[in-house]
C-alpha cells in the first residue's frame, strides 16, 4: 500500500473565475487551464484547481492502486464519501480527523 500524495490541490467556489483572480493576483498563481469546469493553475511547488460548487475546503490529491479498494477500506475505517465519481475514476472522502482528499489512480 505504497500511497503518495501528489501536488494538487482542489477547492470549490460558487465563483470559479473570481476565486481564481484572487490566487492570482495576491499569490502569484498563473492560469494553466481556463475551463469551466475546472480552472487549473500553477504555482511554485503546488497545482491548484478550482471547480464550481459549494465549498468543501481544500482537497487533497492522494493516488492509490484501486479507487474501489481504497475506497472500501477506508470506509470500514471510518471514513465518509463525500462525493463519488466512478467515471473519472475518483472519490472524495472525508477522514474521521475531517481531512477530505481525492483518491486517484
């Protein structure tokens, strides 16, 4: 069970476009990826996204063997899905000390 974290951090705005104005101007972010859906960008060490929606608070990026597995297993051990999206794949869990990540392959 060799995890990492990776250098993405994702948050959710009800404005994506002004949440990203503010990383930029007051933090020296640089916009990578201007989409809608998802506005990426680029700082020194980290990599922000910005995705429409009600705040979660930030989310961080952690990269697993198996969504499914990890998944399964991490609920047995407390944690809550907080958003589920199969497709992707990924899923957002909230641990049992209110640290919410995205789990990737």
């Amino acid at each position: 069970m060799a995890n990492t974290f990776g250098a993405d951090i994702l948050i959710q705005s009800e404005n994506p476009a002004k949440a990203a104005r503010f990383y930029v101007e007051q933090l020296g972010f640089e916009i990578t990826d201007d989409n809608p859906k998802m506005i990426g960008l680029r700082g020194k060490h980290i990599n922000l996204f910005i995705e429409p929606g009600p705040p979660l608070g930030p989310v961080l990026e952690v990269t697993v063997d198996s969504v499914s597995d990890a998944t399964l297993r991490l609920v047995k051990h407390g944690c809550e899905i907080v958003k589920d999206e199969p497709d992707v794949p990924r899923c957002y869990v909230r641990d049992p000390n209110g640290l919410i990540y995205n789990l990737t392959t």
